[in-house]
C-alpha cells in the first residue's frame, strides 16, 4: 500500500503544513480534504493511506494547527479558505482538470463551503461530513463546550478535552486513537480555538453560502454528536443529497479507513446518486 | 523556525532549522529522551551563531515517522545521518547531544566519519550496565491508557508539577504534549538509550569530543564519559543546576558557541 507523505509550503502566515499521497497516473481531479477543529490533517491519515489511486489526495492542516504555523492574530473563515487556495495554488493543483474537489469534516466541512464560494468555478464536487445547520441555543452549548481553558498545573485543559474526547468516542473508537486526537489537539498550543472561533461566526452565513452553491454536494451523516443537526442542511442544498450512515461515528476514517476511502471516491463520483451499500 | 522533511531510513525524517542553511558549518542537535526537536525549541535561537541550527526528531517521534520494529540508538544515528547528507554543502556537521542524544551523537559520529566534525556531549548518560538494566526496566516500558486518564500521571509529573518552579507552565506543557504526541511507545528512547553498549562505543570514537557536565542530575556519568573516550575535553557548567535546554539555556549556549568558534 502506498503511504502518503508529508510536506510543507510557504504560506501567508508561514509554513503550511500538509499530507499528500500522489497517485501513479491520476484519473480524476485533485481532492483536498478538511479537518475539524482544534485537529489538524492527522484526520486523514489512515484515510489517505487507503485511497484508491486514482487520484492525488491533499490533506492541509490550518494555519494554527498541526504543525501550519499559526497567524499573528485570529483570522476568520474567509481567511481559512484563502489559506486553502493558497496551498492549491502553491502546489499547481489546478493545472491538469482546472479544478478540484473537496472533502471536508465538521467545521472542515463549513470552511469546505467557503472555498468553493471564493472560487466557484475551480471546485467540481463537495462531500460534506457533519455540517450541521445549529440553533441559537445548540451553538451556545457548542461555545461552552469548546470554551477554552486555561493552563494549570492541575491539567484542567487536558481533562476536560479527554473527558469530551471519550464522551463522543464513536464506535470502534480505541483509546490510542482518542489519546492520539488529544494530543494533536494539545499541540494547537493557547490559541486553539481560534479555528471554532471563525465557525462559529460563520456559522451564521452558513445556509446562506450553501444555497448559493451550484456545485453536486454529498452530505454525509454519520452518527456523531452532530447527527440529529446534520439533517438540517440538506434542505439548503440546491443540488446535493444527503446520505446516513448510522453505523459510523466520529473517528470513522480511523475506524473504516479502507471503507470510508472508498466511500468518499464513490461519493464524488456519484454525489446524488450513490448506491449505499446494505448493512 | 522552519520545518523540513528528508526521506529517511525508515521513512520520512523531520527536522526543524534556525538561521541559514546554506552558511557555515551546521550544528544539529539530538534530543533527550523522550522528546521530539521540541526540547531546543528555547535554546536554538542562541546556538544560531555564525553556523545554522538543525534538531532533529528521532523515529517514532515529533513528526519523524517510526521504524517498524523497536528502536535502537543505531536507528536514531541513521536517521540523523541521512539528515546531514542533505544539508546543503559539502562540510561536516558539528553535533551537539544532550542525554540520550548524547548516545545518537556518538553513534551518528561512528556510522558516518566523515559528515561529523566535533561532537559535544551535554550531560551524559553513562550508566554501569546494571544501572542501565534497572533504568530499561523503570523507564523503557509503554505508556497504559486509561478512561480517566490516570495512566498519564507519571508523566504529567515528570514534564509539568516536578518543572514549574524551573521554566514557564506554557514551556512544559509543550514539553508534555510532545512526550505524549508519541503515543504509548513515547518511552522507546529510553529503552534505546539503556540497552546501548556505552563503554565498547565511546571507547571507538576518534572526532573531536566535548564534554560538558552540568550539575542537572548527570554530573557524575558526564565525567566518567569524558574518561572514556581518550580525546575528549571536559567543561564543567556546574553553575546550571537543573531545566539544562531551558533556564540554563544562555550559559549553556554561550559556552557551546565559544568552543565551536575556537
């Protein structure tokens, strides 16, 4: 099996840090897949490892997370995008098809949205995983959770981010892999929420975006602390589909790395009209 | 800071730099165990001298991809050597160790003769073997998860409530978070360290040598290291009593700038 790589490319705000895992002779489109916050591309490790090689698959982590350098001050969603098309850009990622694809998780999957509407015309096909549509009330519950916490010598930030961690241990889930999300999480350093910060605000514009998107949209719902929202978004989305898959939780692309490669590959080829395999 | 990959023996290899690569003869640091480049992240700026600054992370470490089986300090030297090979020019490195990269410098010096210059040993961790065993059979184990966490303990003690009064909250936390980015095999350097055969491979060292003894915690072993390789010159720092990359970082950088300059 192929093993992805990583690199790093200049960018605004410093060096960006990226896993790439290039195919032989790629038959489609570059896909860029998005992380959820305060993660980073280890998202996709395992996933990237299993992607059919049919096509290069890039996995950036923000600026701020992982090993991208952070920005001097917070930026917001808009700038997270940009940053995106920056590596896009940088790597000549367009040169080939003229245009790329997009894979994005929980708020990976909001910023995904806020790529494609900087530039429309160079994204061909989305999958969205867990972008939720929140309530005022939900959003503020979302606030509390991530609400950023001091350091202390007692490990308050830790505990709270390990409770959280195995309060949504999805199936399947060891702890090594928790320990290892904890720790990708941890390494963020003390603007580690920066990234929720620019969500939640965007949060609002949200449905507004995703309604003006023309492109095929794939919504995928696993059952993760976002499953009862997720639903909500379908209704704004012109010409996408939602698909559920009750059986995955969070950390499937872990969990199903071969499974859920395969899934995204298939979903990009037929956005509205993917076979869903019996359980 | 910048970061950089090579491809290395068992995968890619990370290493991060400060100051120009391309001027004058490089310095690259190994770190102790069981940390990734993060451990000079306080230091390195004022090693910049009129050389660059490279740290390295080990296999299975920082962002440097693991080897498959457990690994020996033999491994860390091949991985620090194929760093070295592609730095630009064609002079050899200055190594510096500190701990367990004490070892890695050694080792690096014997596989690759000609890419290492002088090599300087901070607080070396020269142990009797039967020392050696017992610190294999305390320290080189993995780490045990736990749902509460409580399996950590140890090492929240050993980076944060045992170093506060020595550097900054902030600073041993990220120490922390690289201990633990590691994932349970974080203790592997330790393993590599007490099983390596300190007396048969110091005794075949022929570079340029430097001890420098701190009074940290190694003091005693530093000095049994600079007696047993032959050529080596000793510098006792005894001013720097503990946190050696960190509080004691400006004397100790002052004092490593000095001696590669003359």
């Amino acid at each position: 099996m192929k093993k992805f790589k990583r690199q790093f490319a200049p960018g605004k705000y410093g060096q960006m840090h990226y896993r790439v895992k290039h195919a032989e002779k790629p038959e489609k489109r570059p896909l860029i897949c998005l992380h959820m916050f305060p993660q980073s591309g280890r998202n996709f490790e395992d996933f990237l490892n299993h992607y059919p090689d049919n096509r290069t698959v890039i996995a950036p982590d923000f600026p701020g997370y992982g090993e991208s350098d952070c920005p001097a001050e917070q930026i917001d969603a808009t700038a997270y995008a940009q940053s995106i098309w920056e590596l896009i850009d940088a790597l000549n990622l367009l040169q080939d098809e003229g245009a790329i694809d997009l894979f994005g998780i929980h708020a990976g999957a909001k910023l995904a949205t806020e790529v494609a509407r900087l530039r429309p015309a160079q994204v061909k096909v989305i999958v969205l995983s867990s972008a939720a549509i929140l309530y005022p009330e939900e959003l503020a519950d979302l606030k509390k959770a991530f609400d950023p916490v001091p350091l202390d010598k007692d490990g308050t930030r830790l505990m709270r981010l390990w409770d959280l961690l195995v309060r949504n241990q999805g199936p399947g889930q060891t702890l090594e892999m928790l320990a290892t999300s904890l720790a990708e999480i941890l390494r963020s350093g003390e603007n580690y929420e920066w990234g929720h910060y620019a969500v939640y605000e965007f949060n609002s514009h949200f449905p507004e975006i995703l309604a003006g998107l023309e492109h095929p949209i794939a919504l995928m719902n696993p059952k993760d602390d976002l499953y009862q929202m997720t639903p909500r978004t379908e209704a704004y989305l012109r010409n996408g589909r939602m698909y559920d898959f009750s059986d995955w939780g969070h950390g499937f692309m872990e969990v199903h790395p071969e499974s859920a490669a395969r899934t995204v590959d298939q979903l990009l080829d037929n956005p509205l009209n993917f076979a869903q395999p019996e359980n | 800071m910048k970061g950089h990959y090579i491809d290395g023996p068992f995968g890619q290899v990370h290493f991060r730099s400060w100051g120009d690569l391309g001027q004058g003869i490089p310095l690259v640091c190994l770190p102790p165990s069981p940390f990734s480049s993060v451990a000079y992240h306080t230091i390195a700026p004022l090693l910049v001298d009129d050389h660059p600054v490279i740290a390295i992370d080990y296999p299975g470490y920082g962002n440097s991809q693991a080897s498959p089986q457990a690994p020996k300090i033999f491994d860390y030297a091949a991985a620090a050597a194929a760093v070295i090979r592609t730095l630009p020019g064609e002079q050899p490195a200055n190594l510096l160790g500190f701990h367990t990269g004490c070892l890695v410098a050694v080792e690096t010096a014997l596989q690759a003769p000609e890419q290492v210059n002088h090599v300087v040993m901070t607080d070396s961790p020269f142990f009797a073997p039967a020392k050696r065993a017992e610190l294999l059979e305390k320290m080189g184990k993995p780490i045990q998860l736990s749902p509460n966490f409580s399996g950590l303990q140890k090492d929240w003690d050993f980076c944060i409530t045992k170093r506060l009064e020595q550097i900054p909250l902030t600073r041993a936390f990220q120490m922390f978070v690289d201990h633990i980015s590691a994932g349970e095999n974080t203790n592997a350097a330790f393993a590599a360290a007490f099983q390596y055969p300190c007396e048969e491979r110091f005794a075949a060292l022929t570079h340029e040598c430097t001890v420098i003894a701190t009074s940290a915690g190694l003091y005693e072993q530093s000095i049994n290291t600079a007696q047993a390789i032959t050529q080596a010159q000793l510098v006792e720092l005894t001013e720097i009593q503990s946190a050696v990359l960190d509080r004691g970082a400006p004397l100790l950088a002052k004092a490593i700038n000095k001696l590669l300059a003359a």
